[in-house]
C-alpha cells in the first residue's frame, strides 16, 4: 500500500453539534466504520491500541454531528458533501475533522506531527513573518537570543 498523500491543512474545521432526534435517528442506522479503517485507507498507520473506539458514519446532513449509539458508545456522523472524491485525500480529510473537529484521541495521535499536511503559507506569511514569531532564524531570533545571552552573564552572544 502507497503512503498518504500531502495534503493542505483545512484551518476551518467546524466543531461537532450533538444530533437531534430526527438527526440521531438517521446516525444510528447508518452503516458504520472505525478510525482504524479509516487510517488503512488514508495509508496512515493507527497508533493506538486498547480501549473502545468510536464509531464513524457518513452523512448528508447540515454539519458534523456526534451522539451515542443504543448501547452507549460514541458515534461520530461527518458530513460528507464537502469531502474530496479521492478516497485517499477523503480518508486522510475524514482524520482531520476525526483530529481536531471532534477532538479524538486515536485520529489525533494518528496524523499529529507526521507530516500528513501542510500548512497553507500565504503571501502575508513570508519571510518577515517566520522571523516574526521566531521560526527559521531571522533577525528577531537573533536579537532574543542577544537579550538572553547578556541576561545569563555573557557579553558578546554567540562569541567564545
């Protein structure tokens, strides 16, 4: 099986609604899936073992729902209307809202910090701004690192 694919983060994600009735109703007959399939089919190793995991429905309906099922186990409905075609990109997007949509551990602990998606740099986010808030060098690192240096006893940051 090919690994996932690079996706760009969606910094959108809306936060679930507890279903109604009529919506819970619709939910909990639906055909069902886990977050560990889901991950076979995004190409994402699961990275969580024990305990009872969620389950995942598919649903047309008005946003992300979640619920419990007849025997008191979580049910998480996505809404699929804005999820890709691809089924790799739909899976890896299901793991996302799964993530931080619905805040669940085993989605999270499966994509955070592996690389799965990349975040969305836009022009106003350059060079300037990267320095700004102290990533990849730059001239604000170099004088927080100057500050902090004369605070600990030396004179000349960075010289021996």
């Amino acid at each position: 099986m090919s690994g996932p694919v690079l996706a760009s983060a969606d910094l959108w994600i809306e936060s679930p609604n507890p279903a109604s009735s009529e919506e819970r109703r619709v939910v909990v007959n639906a055909r069902r899936t886990t977050v560990r399939e889901i991950c076979a089919r995004a190409g994402v190793r699961y990275r969580v073992t024990g305990g009872h995991h969620p389950s995942v429905v598919l649903w047309n309906g008005p946003g992300h729902v979640s619920t419990v099922d007849c025997d008191n186990h979580r049910l998480y409905a996505i809404d699929r209307t804005g999820l890709p075609q691809s089924s790799g990109m739909r899976a890896l997007r299901m793991l996302e809202i799964l993530a931080y949509g619905f805040q669940d551990y085993a989605a999270r602990e499966s994509i955070v910090g592996r690389g799965y998606f990349a975040y969305p740099l836009t022009p106003e986010h350059g060079y300037a701004w990267l320095a700004e808030i102290g990533r990849r060098g730059g001239q604000a690192r170099t004088a927080r690192k100057g500050r902090s240096s004369r605070r600990n006893g030396r004179q000349n940051a960075g010289k021996p």
